[in-house]
C-alpha cells in the first residue's frame, strides 16, 4: 500500500491538484475583494478592521502564490507543509462557526455570508472532509516533494 503512495504519478497529480484549488481560490477571492471580506465577517470573529483588510488581501494572496510554486513544482515541501497549514486554519475556522451554531457559506471558492440554515450539519462536515483530504495530499508531498517536473523539493 506504501508503494501507490509514492507513485511519481500519482504525486504530480497531488501537485496538480492541490495547485489548482489553491489558485483558484485565493484567486476568486482577490477578483472579489467585497465578497471575500463578506465572508471573513460572517465568521462572526469581530476582528479589528485591520485583520480583516489583511485576511481579504494577504489570506488570497497567499494562497495563490503558494499554488503557483505546487505548480511550478519550486519548494514543493515548503508548499505543501503551508497547504497543510491553510487548510488546517480553515478547519478550525469551520468547526468554530459550526460549533457556535451559525450558518454561513464558509467562502472557501468565493462567495461568503450567512445562508439558511439547511443543510449546515452536511455542508461544514464536507467542508471538513474536502479540506482534510487536501492535508492528505500535501502530506504525501512532505514526504516525498520531488515529482516529475518539479525544479525543487
């Protein structure tokens, strides 16, 4: 089983897609800046206005860039242990808001803000999953970054 986890493949393919969630994310989120800060209010956190400018420019930014170097396959191991620590970030910041009650549109893919209240036990559990999935795959990268057409582990 150890072996399919170190697929040369199977790893481009973890690099590919870890690389495009994470570029289009942060990029839909910069192409939105209203939306983007919508959503980070909606987190109910009452962040002093400075976080919350820093969150709806930097948190995007920083996602795209570091999609671009899983991409570019340049410090794939640094890229995927700060994948690792986005999506781990975004967990918490989930299982808060699903904890405290409240219903909001997370604003992972854009978008953001409350919602109605159906269906919310599903959507934070798949929003859950799916990010806990991409730390799987960043994990495989940790342990083995070099993959075919990388330039850099």
């Amino acid at each position: 089983m150890t072996r399919i986890f170190e697929n040369k493949w199977l790893l481009l393919m973890a690099r590919i897609v870890l690389s495009g969630v994470l570029v289009y994310a942060g990029g839909i989120k910069l192409l939105n800046p209203v939306e983007s800060r919508a959503a980070i209010v909606a987190y109910r956190l009452y962040l002093p206005e400075f976080f919350v400018k820093l969150g709806t420019t930097a948190l995007p930014a920083l996602e795209v860039v570091v999609g671009l170097l899983l991409l570019t396959g340049i410090f794939v191991r640094f890229a995927s242990l700060a994948t690792i620590a986005l999506m781990l970030v975004f967990i918490v910041m989930i299982a808060q808001v699903w904890y405290r009650g409240l219903s909001i549109d997370c604003g992972c893919f854009g978008g953001g803000g409350d919602v109605s209240p159906e269906g919310k036990e599903l959507r934070y559990m798949a929003e859950i999953a799916r990010d806990t999935l991409f730390i799987g795959l960043a994990v495989l990268l940790v342990r083995k970054p070099q993959t075919p057409f990388s330039i850099s582990a």
